[in-house]
C-alpha cells in the first residue's frame, strides 16, 4: 500500500514539472537586419488566439508550451515561423520585398518597382472604386494623384471628363483624354473591358514613362491588365453579382404652385396660364433607378496552359424616365507553351454589345432636364383626352413628360475585338514578341418623334444611322534582358508597329410624315416624305501610322538606374511636309537607401529619387481630312434645261483649307520624384514635381477668303504650360492580429498658364468659350476666356454692382483701354466692362481612401475634395429670371427673398452667379463580411453593402459642385445636358467555386 501511495505521488510531481514545463514564460527580442528593434511586431502562439506584440525596445514575452510553434509578423517583413525549444528566443526579421519585386508594366514590358525610374502608379482590382460603373475610367477616380476625374450619373455615358496634369490642348473630346492601352495592345475601346475583368491599372504620368507611345501619349497613358489564367492544375469559377438602387441626391428648390400664386400676388402679376393644377414634375420625371449587374469567369491551367474566360451583364437604369442602359460582354483568353516551352502563343476574344436609351437634352427648351425644372407646377400633365398637356402661348416650352413619351433616341454598339500574341525565347536572354490585333465598332442610331411630338411637328419623324469603325494593329518587337557580374542588370528593346484605322464608315437617312406611329423608326417606307438635307454627311476616313522605337534600361545592383526610350512616328493624318516625328524620353533614379551613409541613419526602407525628362505628341481625336482641302455639299440650287424643267441640285463647296505644314501637338515633361518608405513599410509614400510644356497646339484660326476657299483653317499656333506637384502617403497606422487600418491619401495641385495663342501668321487677342446657354443672350454671352498669360477656364463676365433705384441689376463699367473700373455703373453692359472674375481651375484635388479590416469584416471609407475653384451657376441664373413669372414659366424658389420683381437684367452673364466649387465629399462607403472557405465546394464567399455618394460638405447653392473640370469650358453648370447626381445603395455578393 504505501509502494502504491509513493508511486502516485512520484507520477503527480512529475506530471505537474512536466505541465509547468510545457508553459514556460517565452522571452525575446524582435530586430531587423540592421539589429534596429521593431516595434508592434505581432507574435502569436500558432493555432490559438494567445498573442502579444513587441515593445518600444523590440522585446516581447509570451506563454507558450514547450514544441509549440510562434508566429512573428509586421507589415513590411516576411513572417517567421520558429519552433520553441528554449526560453529565450531572439528574431531577425528580414524586409519583405513584395513591393520592390512588384511588377510594373511599360510600354512593351515589364520590370520590377524598384527599378522604375518613371512615375508610374498601380491601382489593383481591389483598390479599385466600387460602384454602378459602366467604364474603367469611373474605377480610379481620386485614386491616382493628378488624374482628375468628374462622373457622371447618366446610364449612357461613365465619364464626365478625365485629365492628366492639366489640359494641354486647344481642342476637345480625345485630344483632352489619356490614351488607353489594354493587355499591350494600344487604342482598344473601353467598351470591352468589363469592370470585374480587370487586374490592375498602371498609370503612366510622366513622359519619360509615355514617350515610349509617342505621338498619342502627350494626356499621360492608362494601361489596363486584364486578369489570365491559373497554374494551379485545377479549374475555378466565380460570380460576381450586386443590385443598386439610386436616388436624385439633390433637387432644385423650385416654387410649387402655391409659391408662385403667392409670389405672383404679392408682386402684382397675373399668371397667364393657372389651369388650377399642383403638379410636381421632378416627382413625375423621375423614379428610384434599380440596376444589377452579373460576371461569371471560369479560370484555371497547369505551368504550361493557362486560360480564362468570363461573361457580364449590366442592366443600369437612370434615374430618369427613359433614360438606360444595357450590356452584354464576354471575353475568351487561352496562353499555352509549345516547342520545349520555348515559343508562348496567347489568343484573346473580346466581344461586348451595349444599347443605351435616352431623352432629348438639346438646347431652345428641348431638354427633359430643363424642362422638369421650367415646366409649370400650375400645368396638368395631360388633357382630358387623355393626350399630353401642350402650352403653346411661350416660345421653346414644352411639356417634359411628352418629351419622355413621344421622343425616343437608342443607340446601339457592338464591339469584336481578336488578338494574337506570340513570344519566342530565343535563348535565356533574348525574346521575340509578336502582338495582332483587330477590332470592329459598329453602332446604330435610332431615333423616332412620334406624331404626338412636341418638339418635332412633321407628324413623326424617323432617324436611323449606322456607322462602322475598324483597326487594324501590328507590332513586333525584341526584349533582351541580361545581368552581368550579378550586379549590371541590362535591357533592350526595339521595335515596328503598324496601325490601321479606318474609321466614319456610314449613312444616316431622316424621314418624316407617317401615317401612325405603328413602325416607329424599323420600317422608314411608311414615311411620306424623306429630307434630303438629313441624309448624314459620314465620310470614310483612313488614318495609317507607322513606328519604329526602342528603350534602354540598365541597373548597378538596384541602386542606380537609367533609361532611355525613343520613338519615331509616322502619320498621313498631318501635312505633308511634317509626317513624321520624334519623341525621346530619359529619366534616372538613385536608389538613396542603399547607400552606406543612409543606412547608418536607420531611418529609412527605401528612398528613391527620380528625374525624368521626356517629349510625347498629340495626335488623339484629329480626323484623316483636316491637313487637305475637301468639299462638301452646302445647299441646293434651282437648274432649268433647255426644255423648261427645273430640278434641285446640290451646290459643293470649300469645307477646309490645306496646311501641308500641321503637325503634331508636343508635350515635353520635367518630373523630379522622391519615393520613401519608414517603419518597415508602414508609411510610405511619393513627392512628385512636373513642369509640363505644350507647344504647337492646333487650333482653327480665320483666314481671309481672298487667299484660301475656305474661311477657317487649322495651324499649329499655340503654347500651354502645366506646373504642379503631387503628394501620395500610404500608410497602416494600426496593425495587430484582428484589426487593421490601411489609409491612403494623395493630393494634387495644377497650374495652368496659356503662354501663347498666336503668332505672325494666325492671331486672335482671344478664344471666347463657355455659352451658359441663358434665355435673351443668344449671342457674345460666353462667360470664358483663352487668354495669353491666364490658365484655361477663366471667367470673364460683368461684374455685378447692386440693384438702381428702379430695381434693376447694374453692372461696373471699365476703361476700354485700361481695363480698369471707371466707378460707373450701368444697367447695359457692353463688351468692354467684362474683366477676369475668377478661374475654374482648382487649386487642390484630393483623393483618401481607408481600408478597416476587424476579423472578417471589412469596412472602406473613400473621400474625394476639389478646392480653390470657381464654378459658374448657369442652372441658378436661367432659373432665377424674374420675367419667367410672367411668361407662364417656374422659376427657384429663392427669387422671393434673394430677386427683385423688377430686374429684368437678372441674367445678364456676370460674377453674380460666381460661386465657391470647394466640396469633401464621403464618396463611397463600403461594409463587407467574408465567410472564407464553407466546407468543400465554397473556396471563398464576400457579401457586402456599398453607398456611393453618401454627404457632401460645400457651400454650392447648385445641385452638385462636382461639375466638369476637364476641355475648354470647365465650371460650368449648365442645365439642358446634366444629369443629375444619384446616391446610390449595392448589395453584392462575389463567390468563388
């Protein structure tokens, strides 16, 4: 018995030495390969929630039994794993390289981030903007600093305007974009490219990074990768899929019925058309917009094959009645290695189809948005009849809801687009590429006004047009790339491209007086008559460019690099005396941080600096026939034969003037960049600066017709500059094992100066642009100038000076020679008294974005501001002239306490309606839940809820301050073309099988 007892208690005793020795206190010191201590390294006993994290000397201590395994993390290093063997455990944690070996595409190849000397940014897919989009371009919105991106919320058109460091042209539309590139191949439609198929977007800024594009690079150059194929040996499937539901996000406050009986009482006028009705047009025309959106992919491959294939579908209503959009995409991409892995061949389909519907938005009252707002609350919607309320009594007044009904316009485009590639390794070093492509747009204009049409009284009129647009692109070229002694890292490449575009390939006929509107716009013999003067004017146009160009890029160990490129383009689009140019680019970096007396600072990960210098032309947007002369049809005229008989025939005339001289619009580009990481990658972030010129911008200027046909004729005149610097802060300011916040922020600031809009041979004093589009000034009412010495979108108008004793606005006069004030005042205002009253360039863009992650929840914050910019009220102005009480129309409802009953020059273009654009807007705020793997069919499962839009903070009176900033007439807030902003709500689900 007492053998038994002591045998017990020997088995206890050893049993409690052997769990107290299992929970032995684990202590240690975390540094890294500088033997620098980090701080708020994560250690973690694997497989269980017991953690710590170190302290400001590095140091950590942690229970943990005997043969477990620890966990040491921090953002920036590569995680360790060490088994616990003894007490005292000391870590080493080595830079995680991620970032630096990150791939970075360039024209014509890759190469890693550290080795950039350009200032090129990458938004991944999941950093991407989240949203009811319908382009690529709505994805990057404050994303990338200095690309400046206004949205639009018509379900027929993603972006507003989009600009790179200032516009740098004199013509508008593609001569202002960037040029986009996508999976190498240059110029592709962004129709094809659905959103949920991209990988990632690299941004080329500077052109030392475009020149390499040559004459279509000079607005900077969007590259778009699309997401390829697995290696993985097995295939997977995933869906993508969210519902949106949008809403107006501001209304105009117009008087409602009773507002206008009282404010017409109140100032002894008579409504001329009460018929006793309270009718709220915004609540008729528009509804809450339901749009959904689905992609499924299929991927998979072996080291060998790869493939990938995906097909969407977007249903997008607006928020507008009659106003939608509709796509289907699809796309086939196959790779596979052959001839003992040494040739890789690569085909890709992409095929979209795309119908939009909209309503009439033209200017004279023929615009459902100024017609939803104009249109009189004291106004039925339709007689008794059951046929739409007409008020015929006021000029360019129509009812909205018979705008919507009665007048349809539908366009429809298909897109096909087939690549080749093909790259040969001729030996380890060297590689040929060869890239085919070829595209094919066709769209379809359908247009019907019915008999009951408003605007439109030829008792129903039929429009159809169809246009074709092909390309043709070849490009081949070598890459050689080679490291000598493991520390001379050498590349080259040289290549020939060859592109065909043939473009305008269409007619359109226009038919009216039908017997029913039965057939709508589908059978145009039904129609009685047909115009003659509405056959379209499409003309097919040929553009062909051929380019030889090359790059150099070398690298001592990472340290120091160089790189050179050069392009040489050849265009029939130009005169025939300058058809070819050239476009160079060099650009250096000086890894700083791998220098010795860096490194004894222990500051900083990584600190580069870069200067690029590089020139890129501007041929985007420019037609096959503006360097020619050409005719064209310009009336009829009456021909009597020698029998009596008289026909109509055409009359041909001069519709250009030759310039063998015009060339390509330069850009030549200065970046200085410095990039730094601190604390282990946990802040990091660039500086850039850019001194960006534009010389021989085209522009038409009037000649005399004493000396050419034709009155007009475009010549390479004037010169913009564009300075500004950038700032991008990345940063993870808390990091432990359930929570992380990643914030990112960059801001912007662009000088824009016109240095010169003549020259000896074309001159003008100015460019007047920016009709507002008021009732009463239908001419000289441009409320902007071009002026030399002044940025582009400067306000030139009256400057309001009050109300005289009759109350009636008055208005400064000015010296016409001084330009300076007289201290008079005037009630007619003539040209002379304009002066600059403000400029709609903003002086600060700011995009930041916020990632949460707690768990397995996720919530995005994503904030966007412009400030220091003027915008110009147009909306405000039309809707608040007092004679529109009078003539049968509404107006705002502020015209009762803010106008005078007895201003009839309330309208009058002048700096009354200059406001403030500063805004901060909540842009997109996004909660989502990842499930993970569920069980064996389920790899991953996120559901989330998105509000796009969510509060703006401004002191715009107007409905939205983000008004277009980009062409040659930005601030304005027009009424007759702006859609307006939505907030909307997503639920979406993405699941992969």
């Amino acid at each position: 018995m007492r053998k038994t007892l002591l045998a017990c208690l020997f088995i206890f005793l050893m049993s409690s030495i052997s769990v107290f020795a299992q929970k032995s206190m684990i202590t240690g010191k975390v540094v890294d390969v500088n033997n620098e201590p980090l701080i708020g390294v994560n250690v973690l006993v694997k497989g269980t929630t017991n953690g710590t994290v170190t302290d400001i000397d590095g140091k950590y201590s942690i229970s943990a039994p005997s043969g477990s395994t620890l966990s040491f993390t921090y953002v920036g290093f590569t995680a360790q794993l060490i088994k616990v063997t003894q007490n005292v455990i000391n870590v080493t944690l080595k830079e995680d390289s991620k970032t630096l070996n990150e791939v970075v595409v360039v024209g014509y190849g890759s190469m890693t981030r550290k080795d950039v000397t350009s200032s090129i940014t990458t938004v991944k897919a999941d950093k991407l903007n989240t949203g009811v989009y319908t382009d690529p371009g709505q994805l990057l919105q404050g994303k990338v600093p200095g690309l400046t991106i206004v949205q639009s919320s018509d379900p027929t058109s993603g972006t507003a305007s989009i600009s790179l460091r200032g516009a740098s042209s004199l013509r508008s539309g593609a001569a202002m974009e960037p040029y986009y590139v996508i999976d190498g191949i240059p110029g592709m439609s962004l129709n094809l490219v659905a959103p949920e198929d991209i990988e990632s977007i690299d941004v080329l800024r500077d052109a030392s990074a475009t020149a390499i594009y040559g004459s279509k690079a000079a607005n900077g150059v969007i590259v778009i990768t699309t997401k390829k194929g697995s290696k993985t040996d097995r295939t997977s499937v995933s869906y993508s899929g969210y519902v949106g539901f949008d809403n107006i996000a501001k209304r105009l406050d117009m008087m409602s019925a009773s507002d206008l009986k009282s404010y017409a009482a109140a100032n002894n006028i008579t409504l001329p058309n009460d018929k006793g009705s309270n009718t709220n047009w915004n609540d008729e025309v528009l509804r809450t917009a339901v749009s959904h959106n689905h992609n499924v992919s299929i991927n998979g491959g072996n080291e060998r094959s790869s493939y990938n294939a995906s097909m969407s579908y977007l249903n997008k209503e607006g928020i507008v009645l009659g106003t939608e959009f509709e796509r289907f995409s699809g796309r086939a991409y196959v790779q596979t290695k052959c001839l003992n892995d040494r040739l890789t061949l690569a085909f890709n389909v992409n095929a979209a189809q795309s119908k939009g519907k909209t309503v009439s938005s033209n200017k004279d009252g023929q615009s459902v948005f100024d017609a939803m707002n104009y249109y009189s609350p004291l106004l039925p919607t339709k007689n008794e009849d059951g046929s739409w309320y007409n008020y015929t009594a006021v000029n360019q007044y129509f009812n909205p809801l018979s705008m919507i009904y009665e007048d349809s316009y539908e366009t429809i485009k298909k897109d096909l687009q087939g690549t080749g590639k093909a790259t040969l390794q001729i030996n380890k070093d060297l590689a040929w590429n060869l890239n085919l492509s070829y595209e094919n747009e066709q769209i379809n204009y359908n247009n019907y006004n019915t008999i009951q049409s408003q605007i439109v009284n030829t008792n129903g009129n039929a429009y159809r047009g169809t246009v074709e647009n092909k390309k043709k692109v070849l490009e081949t070229y070598f890459n050689y790339d080679h490291t000598f002694a493991n520390v001379h890292k050498l590349g080259l490449m040289a290549g020939y491209s060859y592109e065909q575009s043939d473009n305008n390939d269409g007619f359109g006929l226009n038919v009216y007086n039908f017997y029913s509107n039965a057939t709508s716009y589908y059978n145009l013999a039904f129609a009685n008559k047909m115009d003659m003067s509405g056959i379209s004017g499409y003309g097919l146009e040929t553009l062909r460019m051929i380019s030889f160009y090359g790059r150099l890029n070398y690298s001592y160990n990472s340290k120091y690099m160089l790189q050179a490129t050069f392009r040489r383009d050849g265009s029939s689009a130009f005169g025939k005396n300058n058809r070819w140019g050239t476009f160079p680019s060099a650009s250096l970096a000086w890894r700083m941080s791998e220098e010795k007396f860096i490194k004894d600072l222990n500051v900083f990960d990584d600190l580069k600096f870069r200067v690029g210098y590089g020139v890129s032309g501007n041929s985007l947007g420019f037609g096959a026939y503006q360097a020619i002369q050409t005719y064209g049809p310009s009336g009829w005229f009456t021909y009597t034969d020698a029998n009596g008989n008289s026909s109509l025939y055409r009359t041909i005339a001069a519709q250009s003037n030759a310039n063998p001289d015009l060339k390509w619009e330069r850009t030549a580009m200065l970046n200085l960049g410095l990039d730094f990481t601190f604390f282990g990658g946990r802040l990091g972030g660039t500086i850039e600066y850019y001194d960006k010129r534009t010389s021989d911008l085209i522009h038409p200027y009037s000649v005399s017709t004493n000396r050419y046909p034709y009155g007009w004729m475009y010549a390479n005149v004037g010169d913009i500059d564009n300075k500004g610097i950038e700032l991008t802060i990345n940063a993870t300011p808390i990091s432990t094992k359930k929570f992380t916040w990643d914030t990112s922020l960059n801001l912007s600031h662009n000088k824009n100066n016109v240095k010169s809009i003549s020259n000896s041979d074309y001159s003008v004093a100015y460019i007047a642009s920016g009709d507002p589009e008021i009732a009463g000034y239908s001419s000289n009412a441009q409320v902007e100038r071009i002026m030399e010495g002044h940025p582009l979108g400067t306000f030139y108008t009256y400057e309001w000076a009050g109300y005289n004793s009759d109350g009636v606005s008055i208005f400064y006069k000015h010296d016409p020679v001084t330009g300076e004030r007289t201290g008079e005042t005037t009630k007619d205002p003539v040209d002379t008294d304009r002066t600059i009253t403000g400029c709609a360039q903003p002086k600060l863009n700011l995009g930041w974005t916020n990632n949460f992650k707690y768990k397995n929840w996720s919530l995005d914050l994503f904030f966007t501001g412009v400030f220091g910019n003027k915008i110009y009220n147009a909306t405000r102005e039309q809707y608040s002239n007092v004679s529109f009480v009078t003539e049968g129309r509404n107006v705002l409802k502020s015209v009762a306490t803010e106008q005078r009953a007895t201003d009839v020059q309330s309208q009058a273009p002048s700096d009354r309606w200059l406001e403030n654009g500063d805004y901060f807007r909540l842009s997109t705020l996004s909660l989502g839940y990842s499930f993970g793997k569920l069980g064996n069919w389920v790899n991953s499962l996120k559901v989330y809820a998105t509000c796009n839009n969510l509060f703006t903070i401004t002191g715009y009176s107007g409905r939205d301050p983000e008004i277009n900033l980009g062409g040659l007439e930005p601030g304005i807030d027009r009424r007759t073309n702006y859609y307006p902003r939505t907030r909307t709500f997503m639920l979406g689900v993405n699941v992969n099988f």
